[in-house]
C-alpha cells in the first residue's frame, strides 16, 4: 500500500512537471514563437496560456514596445562637401518574430547594431544630397521623410518596423568650425554690403527725385509768380493810365511830389542841379500856377 501510494505520487509529481514544462504564457508585450529543432514551427500567439512538448520544443519571446536606438554622433559631409558632427536617435519595433529570428537569431543586439548601420546609410546620402542651411532648416521634415522611408525598406527584411527618425543635434567638428564661421562671417558681410549698396542707390534716386519735383515746384511758383506780377502791372498801369485820362496835370504833379520824397528823403543826401530844371517846376511854382 506504501508502495502504490509512493508511486502515485511519484506519477502525480511527473504529471505536474510535465505540465509545468509544457505550459508557458504571452503576455500583451510580447511577441513569442514555437521553435522545435531549431525551426520556427509557430507564431503569432495571442496573449494566455500555451503548450509545448518539453524538451522538444522551445519558446523565444520578444518584445513588444516600441524601442530605442541611439548611437554616437557620425561625421557625415553636405552637398558642399562640408563636415558636420550628427546625432540621431531611432524609434522602431518589432513587427514580424518570425523574420527578426530568422535574419538575426532573436538577438536584440544584433539588430541594433545592423538598424544603426542602416540608419548611418540613409543619413549619409540624405545629407549628401543637400547643403548645410537645408539640411538644418529649410529642409529638416523634408530630410526627415526620405531618411525613414529609404531606411524602412531595407529594415523592413529584418522584420521590424521602423517608427521614426530624428536629428537631435547637428554640429561642425571642430576642426572645421572655425573655417566654417570665417565663410559665414564672410558671407554675411558680403550681404550687409550689398544691402548698403542697395540702400546708397535707393537713397540717391529718391533724393534726385526730390530734388526734380523741388526744381519743377519753384519753376511753376516762379512761373506763376511772373504771371501774377504781370497782371498786376497790366492792372497798375491801367489804372496809372485812367487816371492820368482823367488829369493829367495831377497825376504829373503827384508824380513830381514822389520824386522829391524818393530823391531828397534820407538826411545828408546831396543833389546838384539847376534851380530852373524841369524836376523843380512845381516848387518854383508854389503859386500853383501853371
């Protein structure tokens, strides 16, 4: 009785153990595949619990999330064949087990080093293809979209999913920076002379063209002028003319008396002349007679 109870157990314990080697779970970040001599002979497991033949078969799990790639800053040369220092991170997962086991043996380490390899490609001809102030500002989404779609078609055989791209961080070696900022400090004076020059020229044509509607507004005042003045003497000496019509004596009598003020007005003036001079015929006349 001893006996069979010790075996029962014994068979009860082999049983358990068997099962325990035989069950395994997914869970929901996983990715898991059935290997049976090394040969994939399952895949795509839904997250519970799973059987396999101890022993015989095999489980490898992988993960899930999305992971994370970044690698040491590359030196890589523009379109103008100017160095430039860099750093990129990759986010990418894992969409195909079967394939990711089969290129890389299931070894997280291997993949990364190849992704990196991939990604350092695609950086190297994207940024070859462009220059410096498109690569860092004017282009950077345009660069980001062909970097990640030439990267994703060859990633795409290791059968994982490549999320996204970024540059953190583009710099000039050191060796070149210094040459760099003299071209740019060169260049940027080069552009503040031009725009001086540009300025100097628009500043000479306005003032020239200030100076022809100055020359063209004192010429029509003067014009104007004259014609006003004309008309006013034209007026003046029709009235001089009226008047005189009218007494001739008078007028020429006033015109006597504006002489005298005119030539004898200032103190210390001199006038030499003949008492009998015609200028002098309305004072010898102070009778008033004619």
């Amino acid at each position: 009785m001893n006996g069979s109870r010790f075996a029962a157990v014994v068979i009860t314990g082999l049983i358990l153990v068997t099962i325990g080697l035989s069950a395994f779970t997914v869970n929901e970040r996983e990715l898991a595949i059935k290997l049976q001599v090394g040969k994939v002979v399952e895949s795509d497991y839904a997250p519970g619990l799973h059987f396999k033949i101890p022993i015989y078969q095999t489980v490898r799990r992988f993960p899930k999330r999305i992971l994370t790639i970044s690698d040491r800053p590359e030196r890589i040369f523009t379109a103008e064949r100017l160095a430039l220092q860099v750093d990129s991170f990759v986010k990418w997962r894992i969409v195909d087990p079967v394939q990711f086991y089969t290129s890389t043996g299931g070894i997280l380490r291997v993949a990364s080093d190849r992704l990196a390899e991939i990604i350092n490609n695609a950086i190297v001809t994207e940024f070859g293809k462009r220059s410096v102030q498109e690569a860092i500002s004017v282009g950077r989404a345009e660069l980001r979209r062909d970097m990640l779609a030439m990267a994703s078609t060859t990633a795409q055989g290791l059968g994982v999913e490549l999320i996204d791209i970024r540059v953190k961080q583009v710099e000039f070696p050191d060796d070149v920076r210094n040459s760099v900022y003299a071209q740019m400090r060169e260049e940027r004076a080069r552009v503040a002379a031009e725009r001086r020059a540009q300025g100097h020229e628009i500043a000479e044509q306005r003032r020239s063209s200030a100076d022809k509607e100055r020359t063209i507004i004192l010429a029509d005042a003067y014009r104007d002028g004259q014609i006003l003045r004309g008309a006013g003497d034209a007026r003046a000496a029709e009235i001089y003319a009226s008047a005189y019509t009218k007494d001739p004596e008078f007028y020429a009598f006033y015109r006597s008396i504006n002489a005298y003020r005119n030539s004898m007005g200032k103190p210390g003036d001199i006038l030499v002349l003949d008492p009998n001079n015609e200028f002098f015929r309305y004072l010898n006349q102070s009778s008033g007679k004619r």
